[in-house]
C-alpha cells in the first residue's frame, strides 16, 4: 500500500486531479489481482472525472509498481472508489444539524 501511494503521490501530482489517496488495497490469495479503494478531494462534475481517470490508471500503475517490488506474479490492479469518508461526512453534518435544531437531545430522553 505504501508503494503505491507513492506512485500515485509523485505520479499524479496534477493540481486538476487534486489529492488521491489510498484507504485500503486487498489482494487475492493468488496475488494475481490487488483492489486498491481510494479517494478524491474534490465534488461535482469535477469529482467524476477524476473517479474515471484513477480508474484508469491501473496498468499504468501496475508496471510503475513492477519497477519497486520484486513479485513472481505483479498483481493485476483494479481501482475501485471508496465513499465511506463522503458518507461519514454526510452523517456527521446530519448529526449536527439534528443537535442544533434540538432533535436529537429530544429523541434521546423517550
């Protein structure tokens, strides 16, 4: 995981991409296939197009990978999305919505 958030640090550090970041990568028992989930800062139209093109980048940075570590099998790359910081941000923001109406402390006293 360390190796590839390298890659991906150096070798997209196009300010119209923003920040990719890594969350978490799980290999097959075979290592013959590695899903990395990662995230982007960004929203709106601008945050697809940057989904799609990390998704893209998969045997872009499957060969960048084969070049820092010394596998029998390099691992085919397939690059998935992950939403779970966006969702955790979104219950947080409802959350305080809830604690600043007064909701929340109401329904927690029944």
């Amino acid at each position: 995981m360390k190796n590839l958030s390298e890659i991906i640090l150096s070798e997209l550090s196009d300010p119209a991409m923003g920040i990719v970041s890594v969350t978490d990568v799980e290999v097959t028992v075979d290592l013959r296939v590695a899903r990395v989930y990662f995230t982007v800062m960004g929203g709106g139209r601008a945050l697809e197009k940057q989904i799609n093109t990390v998704k893209g980048m998969g045997k872009f940075l499957r060969v960048k990978l084969a070049s820092r570590v010394q596998l029998k099998y390099m691992p085919e790359i397939k690059l998935f999305y992950d939403e779970t910081p966006r969702k955790a941000q979104r219950i947080e923001t409802i959350i305080a919505k809830l604690k600043r109406e007064g909701s929340l402390e109401q329904s927690g006293n029944e």
